[in-house]
C-alpha cells in the first residue's frame, strides 16, 4: 500500500503545481479552492479504480467524499467570483514563489486529510458493514448539513443589501460563530470512523487526517485569520462584543 499512497501523493502535488504555473501567469486566485475540490474527487476515484474491489463501503465513502467535493468546490469558487478576490492572498497572488508554498500546502492538505480514504480504497480487505460505518456515515451527513446550510445562511445574508457592513449572527451563526468549520471538521472525523472499519496496524495513523483538519482550522488558516478580520472590522461595536461573549467559537456549547 505504500508505494500507491506515494503516487496519490506525488500526484496530488504535480497537479497543484500545474496549476500554480497556471494562476501565477495569470496572478489569479480564483480556481485555487476548485482546484483542491477537484483533486480530492479525482484521487479518491483513482484509488477506487486502483485494486478492482470496489467494496460498498469504498463506493459509499468515494460518493461522500465527491459530493462534498462538488457542493464545496462549486461554493467557493461562485464566492470568489462573486467577491472579486480572497483576502488570504492579499500580498501572495503577485509573488510567485510564496503563491507556490500555498498550492504546495494544498496538495499535502489534500493527501492527508484524504488519507483514511485512500486507504480504505487500496484496502482489498473486506468486512460486513457496522455500527462504526453507520455511526461515521451519520457525523458526515450531520457535519455535511450544518457546512450545507450555514453556508448558505451566510450568502443569503450577504446578497441582502441591508446587511452591508453587518456580521451574521443568526441562523446557525447563532450557536457558533463557524459553523461551517464545525461540518467541516465532523465530515472528515465520520469518514475516518467510516475507514476505520477495515483499517488494521499503522494504518490508524490516518486518524491524523480528522485532527489536522481541527488544528488547520482552529490554528492556522480558518479561524484565527477571520477573528482577527472581524475585530478589526467590529471590535468596537457593542453588538459584535455582545455576540462574542454569547456564542461559543466552534462548538455550540461553553465548558
């Protein structure tokens, strides 16, 4: 299995790399998020194809993961068209070399938070289907519902001019201030539950998949750099204070 895993991820970087020669000829950003989508859908197909098992558990597992490739990557990239830009690439889309480290980073992302699942592909190992296979499917259609919905909310609540200016605070938005986060987070953590069904040995390493995702977006690229946007949009207004004092950053409830 290792020499398989290798490839996915050779290939997974030579086709950001591609595309970053692309992006910085055109100095654009705008196909960086479809990209990423499309590769994730494209790897676990490929890994399907690789052993011939086709099991329904690795059939049901490449679905959820192209669905959510689908719904996300057509989100994103209908944002960025519509907002012009993203702000993350302020200062990067015209330097060619840091525009690189964040294509690059998109591949390792890929790879690893896709890891569970290549895995269960390559897996030619096969077991009646469980409670953890149940139990994952559900986190990912809750987790997939809660993205799904608040992220609609959010676009629905930008598009209304009354809103100009204004934070959403309604909704789901009303309970954790990034839900979307929040389904980002369970989806991944259900299909690794899903994988883990037929997993064995190292390959529970791959549970590193679900907890990169929740480091990535608690420390790194999600989080701290929309707190840090929106106090410095509305850090003075009471309303804004209000709100971060009500609701929890991630997970709907305080401790």
């Amino acid at each position: 299995m290792l020499q398989p895993l290798c490839v996915l991820l050779l290939l997974s970087l030579v086709i950001q790399w591609i595309l970053w020669a692309a992006a910085a000829l055109l100095h654009t950003e705008k196909f960086y998020d479809l990209a990423g989508s499309g590769t994730f859908i494209f790897l676990s197909h490929l890994s399907l194809r690789w052993t011939g098992t086709k099991s329904f558990r690795q059939q049901i597992q490449t679905g959820l993961v192209t669905v959510w490739g689908v719904r996300l990557g057509t989100f994103l990239f209908l944002r960025i068209l519509r907002d012009g830009h993203d702000r993350r690439f302020d200062g990067v889309r015209d330097n060619p070399g840091m525009f690189f480290v964040y294509w690059t980073v998109q591949g390792i992302w890929i790879f690893v938070t896709l890891l569970p699942s290549l895995m269960l592909n390559l897996e030619t190992r096969n077991k009646p289907l469980g409670p953890t296979d149940y139990l994952g499917w559900s986190f990912w259609t809750v987790g997939f519902l809660i993205q799904a919905a608040s992220d609609q909310q959010k676009w629905s609540f930008k598009a209304d001019p009354d809103n100009a200016g204004k934070f959403i605070q309604s909704g789901l938005w009303a309970y954790s201030r990034h839900p979307n986060y929040l389904g980002e987070i369970l989806q991944w953590s259900g299909l690794f539950l899903s994988a883990s069904s037929v997993l064995s040995g190292y390959q529970y390493l791959s549970i590193i998949s679900p907890i990169f995702v929740w480091f990535l977006l608690n420390y790194v690229s999600g989080i701290p750099i929309l707190e840090r946007q929106a106090m410095k949009k509305w850090g003075e207004d009471p309303a804004y204070k209000n709100y971060l004092q009500q609701t929890p950053v991630l997970w709907p409830l305080r401790l």
